[in-house]
C-alpha cells in the first residue's frame, strides 16, 4: 500500500493567495508599526505634559487662601448668569 503526502499545488488559487497576503503584509506592517510605537509613546504623555508644562499648570500665590464661599460669590458677580 503506498500512501502519499498531499502536496501544495505550486499555482492556482492558493499561490494568489498567499501573494496577496504577502503583498498587503508589506504595506500594513509599516502602519501597524507606527500605530503600536504612537501608542508606546501616548502612554507617556500625562508625565510628559506635566514635566513640560509645570509652569503653566501650577500657580503661586503671595496672598492667604481664600476660603471657598468668598471664591463662589467674587465668580458670580463677574459671572452673575452662571
């Protein structure tokens, strides 16, 4: 009894195939690999802007803190329709 290996067939449907997944691999591994380092970076960002912008996100004050009923009421009279 001589029982064979099926073998691949070296054209038809399976080889366009496969050169269409070859193909559209190289265009989409470029964009997957920007998507995934763009990510890595996102990652960093909430530290990032807090280092960079530190002085535009922190005040100081020379006066005494004031206290929050008198803060509510100095906004409403700039603000009176909020």
């Amino acid at each position: 009894m001589n029982i064979s290996t099926p073998t691949k067939k070296s054209g038809g449907a399976y080889g366009v195939i496969y050169r269409l997944h070859s193909v559209a691999g190289v265009f989409v591994a470029p964009l997957l690999v920007i998507a995934a380092l763009s990510g890595f970076l996102y990652t960093f960002a909430p530290s990032l802007e807090n280092f960079v912008y530190r002085d535009a996100i922190t005040a100081s004050s020379t006066e005494a803190a004031q206290p929050l009923e008198e803060q509510i009421e100095a906004a409403q009279a700039v603000h009176p329709d909020l």
